[in-house]
C-alpha cells in the first residue's frame, strides 16, 4: 500500500478497526488450514497485517510471526501481540529471499495499484522458501477506485485473480468464496486462494 489517502483512513480508524475484526481468529478456517500448512515452528509473514489478530493467532500456534503494514497506528496494535514482531513498511519495501515458510495476505493486497500488483506478488514468491506457500484473500469486481472512506482499492474477477497468481508462479491449491461487511459498512464477495511457491 502506498496510496497516502487509504493509510491516512488505517491510521485514523485503526481502533475501530481492530474493533470491527476483535472476533476470535482461531475459528478462521483459511487461517487455521494456513498454520498447518506451515511446518512447525517456521517463520511466517503477515503481509499487511492491520491490527494484527492473524498474527496472533499465528504466534500462539507456535510460528515465528513478522508483521508489516503501512499503517504506523496498526503497526502499533499488531506489536502488542506476543509473540508477534510488527513494523511500519509498504508492499513494495519486501525485499526478502527465501527467508519465510509462510506469507499470510488476507484482504491487503486489495489496495495495490493494478500495475504494481504483479511486482508484489513476485517479491513474496522471492520471499519464500522453496515449496513455501503463500494465502492470499481480494474482493470480487471489476475496476478500482475509492470505497466510502476515501481507501483505494482494486478488484479482479477469479479467474483473473487466479491467472495473475499462477504467472507469478504460485500453484493455487484451494479457492474460497465468500462475503462480509467491511470498515465502510457494504456487503462485499471476495475470494482467497491457498497456494504454494
């Protein structure tokens, strides 16, 4: 994310947040199939992590959690968790290689600009160690543009979503459909695909 418009929104509502997404993050089942997913004790990544509850969750599972968001005021919250070490960077700062068994980005990379989209998703594929796999949940649609609050978002379809996914060379092994409520109040469908490196 670099969009100033949507940090400035993260950082501001950050609280309300981390209210809205307070529910228990065990019971997520794309989060719990992604711990085990991951081999014990290794070293996992959450990508634009907001307030943190997945990392939590992760660091109570046993990973060793890293936790980047462009958000300083999220970062904050996340770095409360034990377990759980936060810090202010945006997507494009991911410069790691083959350092994580795990990448976790649920709802986050929904901010980056369509152009930079392939880039970051070639940056986590670095990131990761070989076979490592990578979680990674959008919203349905079509275009981009602003949501109520004034955050910059852009939307694919699932096939298009899929196609990216696989040119950046992941094999997507699992698609989940669903919808939710989001910070704006509207009802979105959205899709999270499991895959591996």
């Amino acid at each position: 994310m670099s969009d100033q418009d949507t940090i400035s929104v993260y950082n501001a509502q950050a609280a309300r947040y981390a209210a809205l997404t307070d529910e228990d993050n065990s019971a997520d089942p794309q989060l719990t199939r992604f711990i085990q997913s991951v081999r014990q004790g290794g070293t996992v990544l959450d990508l634009g992590c907001g307030p943190g509850m997945s990392a939590a969750v992760m660091a109570q599972s046993g990973l060793k959690v890293e936790a980047i968001d462009a958000s300083t005021e999220m970062v904050k919250l996340a770095a409360k968790h034990p377990g759980v070490v936060a810090q202010q960077a945006a997507f494009g700062e991911l410069d790691a290689t083959e350092k994580y068994h795990g990448v976790w980005a649920n709802f986050s990379l929904l901010h980056a600009n369509r152009r930079d989209f392939p880039r970051h998703l070639a940056a986590i594929h670095k990131a990761l160690k070989p076979n490592g796999v990578f979680y990674i949940a959008m919203k349905l649609g079509q275009g981009d543009g602003p949501d109520r609050l004034g955050r910059y978002y852009c939307y694919y379809s699932e096939d298009e979503l899929k196609q990216i996914v696989q040119d950046a060379g992941f094999t997507v092994t699992e698609s989940y459909l669903g919808s939710g409520t989001g910070l704006d109040g509207s009802v979105s469908d959205w899709i999270g695909l499991a895959t591996h490196a």
